[in-house]
C-alpha cells in the first residue's frame, strides 16, 4: 500500500523513510510518547518535510489506505449504472490491487507493543464511517430508502475494516488481501439495500415418513430447526433454516444444459430441484448417501467453475449439492 512521492524528492525523504522510522519508535517507546520530532530525527529528515507527506502521526498508518477510499468514494460517486450492489462489491473488492503490507498491516499486528489499541480504535472507526456514507449515497441514488441504505453501508464499511484487520493478523505478506474482502463482501451482500415484496423464499414439502426426512435434513444435511408446530390428528411440520434463499428460473433448453454437465444426462431435472451450496461437495455427497440419500450423478467440475453432485433425498427431493471453487 505504497504511492509514490513527488518527482525529484531526496531518498532520504520518502514516505517510506519516515513511516519506517516511525514505526521502529512507536515499538520502541510507544505511539503516544513518540512525537513528530523524533520522527523526524530517525529519519534525517526536516520537520517541514514529515508534512509534506503526512499531516499527522496517525496519518502515517491510515495515508495509503485513505487514498484508496478516496478514489472508491469518487467512483461510487460518479457511478451511474443500473446494480448498485454490483457496483459496490466490484469497487471494494479493487481496493485490493496492488494493495502491499505497510505501517498499517504492521500496526495492527502490533498494536499492544506499539501502544496503537485506542488510534486504531478510534481511527478505524472513522473510515468504516466514511466509506459507509459514501455506499449508502450509492445505494440511496439507486431509489433505497435512507434507512436500507445506511445499515446496508455500515455493513460495507465494516465489511472492509474486517477484511483489512484479518489480512494483517493471517500474515499479509503471505497472503492477498483480496481474498479476505471477497469474504467479507459476501457477507456484507447479505444486508440488503432495498426490500422486495417477498420476504422469505420457502420450500415446502410432503414427507410421508416425516421423522427420517426432519433427521436428515436437520441433522445430516445440517439444516437447523427453526420452528415446529404440531395439530390434531397428528399434524406436524418442522421449519429448517436453509441460509440465503434465492429463486433459480431456468428455460428447457437451460435445463437441458445443466443435466448434460451436472449428470450427463442421466438424471434429467425434475420440475423443482432443490440445490444447495455446501464447502465441500464431495464431503457433503458422501455424507448424504450415508444418510440415506441416493447419488444420482457423482461430483463433476462445471464449466462455471462450480463442483456439482445429483441427489435423490428423503421426501423424494431431487438434490444438487455444490461447492464453488473459486470462493476462498
């Protein structure tokens, strides 16, 4: 997370001289009891020259990053396309390119040592703050309400902040920041912005032999148990929490593709099949088939860079189970 300085500059007068020296001092004697001067001092160079660079000790470890957030709020701001979320998640997720350790993956990890928990604290606060607001004028542009708009920015903000503490603490010389903020992205994606007129997707089901479907789609599948009612004779219906919800439309000729790859053909597509997203798909398909469920078509790599596998479950559900690949 380095920038160039100006054209010409002595050496001995780079950004990264002086963010050098100042945090060799702030481990050795402390953020608060080093000051400007001894800075300064470390790093031979004239107090005027410091400001040409940074306009305070705490810019040292946020200069590299608040550049980055400048350039993500003029883009958000001069964006005028029709997917606000897409737009959201693609400029974040840029904030990884070319992003290098610097004074602020090395304060994070150092923060105790170098007296930095309350900067960090404070200061973190103020970029969640501020790339919040500039998503959330994003999405407002886009017809959200101010509400939406505000948690769906306070989650992106603190979606990044997350991603960059996490980089930093997992080694970020050994490791790409990019992959923690497509993690954190994802989550943040959940919060959404506008509201549909649905606000749950539920699949319902007949089950003849109830009990075994409940035990393993809560308990194989691994399907939490939201709710369960029961009524007179001997009426009963269990309500499992499936995660993220979505609706998949498929024309024939599309569903006639997705059996080709998913099956080869096999086990054609029933009028509803039931898909679900799991870490690892061949764990999950031998785990299913010991629970009961019938493999249909083993697990194959799709050309959308999926792992699919084909199930026939309790309650006579067809099932596809996968895993995509390229999700850290």
């Amino acid at each position: 997370m380095t920038s160039s300085g100006r054209v010409g500059r002595p050496k001995a007068s780079s950004r990264a001289t002086l963010a050098e020296a100042a945090c060799e001092l702030f481990l050795e004697q402390g953020f608060d009891a080093t000051s400007i001067t001894d800075i300064t001092r470390r790093a031979g160079v004239s107090r005027s020259s410091f400001f040409n660079y940074f306009s305070s000790k705490s810019d040292i470890l946020w200069a590299g990053l608040d550049e980055r957030l400048a350039e993500l709020e003029q883009r958000l701001g001069e964006d005028a396309s029709g997917d606000a979320i897409a737009v959201v998640r693609a400029e974040t997720l840029r904030l990884a390119d070319g992003f290098a350790p610097d004074s602020l993956a090395l304060g994070i990890v150092n923060a105790s040592a170098m007296g930095l928990e309350e900067e960090l604290d404070r200061e973190a606060a103020l970029r969640r703050a501020r790339i919040g607001r500039a998503v959330a004028e994003r999405f407002a542009r886009a017809g959200s309400d101010r509400v939406r708009a505000e948690v769906a920015g306070a989650a992106w903000g603190g979606a990044v902040i997350a991603a960059i503490e996490a980089w930093a603490h997992d080694g970020a010389g050994r490791t790409s920041l990019r992959r923690f903020l497509v993690r954190a992205a994802d989550a943040a994606e959940g919060i959404r912005p506008t509201a549909g007129a649905v606000r749950q997707l539920r699949l319902v089901a007949r089950a003849e032999d109830f009990d075994a479907a409940l035990e393993f789609y809560r308990d194989v599948v691994g399907m939490p148990q939201a709710e369960a009612y029961e009524a007179e004779g001997g009426a009963r219906v269990a309500i499992l929490d499936a995660g993220r919800a979505t609706l998949e439309l498929s024309n024939p000729a599309q569903v006639a593709f997705i059996d080709r790859v998913e099956t080869g053909g096999d086990a054609p597509s029933e009028h509803l099949r039931v898909a679900l997203e799991v870490d690892d798909t061949a764990v999950t398909t031998a785990k299913l088939e010991a629970g009961g469920a019938r493999v249909e078509a083993s697990a194959r790599e799709t050309p959308w860079r999926s792992l699919n596998a084909r199930l026939r479950g309790p309650a006579d559900l067809q099932l596809t189970v996968f895993q995509e690949l390229d999700r850290p």
